[in-house]
C-alpha cells in the first residue's frame, strides 16, 4: 500500500512556460572578474541586450567613462540602460545620464550584482533594456 501511495505521490519538475528567445541573453551567473549570459562567461566590459551580447565592450578607461562609450547603444531603440558601475556603486559623468535623457531613454546606475538582476527581471517583462556592465 505504501509503495502505490508513494507512487501516486511521485510528481515531475516542469517548466510551464515557453521558451523565449530573450532568455539565451538573460544573465546567468556573476562573481569577481565574470559575468555570464547564457553559457558564454565573459571577464571583461560588456553589453548585453535582449537579443545579443557585445563582447567585449571597449572601454579605454573605466574610470573615465564618456558618452562616446555608449555608442553601441546609441541607435538601439530602448526603454531603459542599467549601467552597472563594477564591485562599487559610483556614477558616471552627468553627460552620460543627458545624453540617453535626450533620446527618451532611462538611465540606471547601480553596482553590477544589482545590474544583472535588474536586468533579469525586466528582461523577464519583455521590456526594452540594455546593460552595460564593469566586470
């Protein structure tokens, strides 16, 4: 009896949602020096948006970001940009926030752990967003 118990009992993991293609981008792991997107771990600046990776982001100096830096992202039609600032929160440049401002597009600095996350759940929304990230 407690065999058919145990049986009747017995339940499946399932995923009861479709596959989307947003989430090979959705960001899969963090830690000192990595950030992963799907199965790719990269050790370096990077831009990751719904549908593609940029890897590496070239960055000259990331203490001295400037509006040029964000070029990849400058004709990307976007909601919001989570800018992920490394180990520690600190903030770009003014100009970097006006000029995304003046397309209509959010700007979000945070430290990266709370970047990639963020970037998660909106992904997961379907919403228009970008993170650029300091590894």
């Amino acid at each position: 009896m407690r065999a058919a118990v145990d049986a009747a009992c017995h339940f499946l993991a399932m995923k009861l949602h479709l596959n989307s293609f947003a989430e090979s981008f959705a960001i899969t792991g963090h830690g000192e020096g990595f950030v992963q997107v799907g199965a790719t771990r990269v050790a370096g600046p990077l831009i990751v948006m719904p549908d593609r990776l940029i890897s590496p982001w070239l960055v000259a100096d990331p203490a001295e970001l400037s509006v040029e830096d964000f070029a990849p992202l400058s004709s990307e039609d976007l909601e919001l940009v989570v800018f992920g600032s490394g180990a520690a929160f600190r903030f770009p440049h003014p100009r970097i926030a006006a000029s995304f401002g003046a397309r209509r597009t959010g700007f979000e600095v945070m430290d990266t752990p709370a970047a990639c996350r963020t970037f998660n759940v909106l992904l997961s929304e379907g919403r228009r967003v970008a993170a650029a990230l300091l590894v």
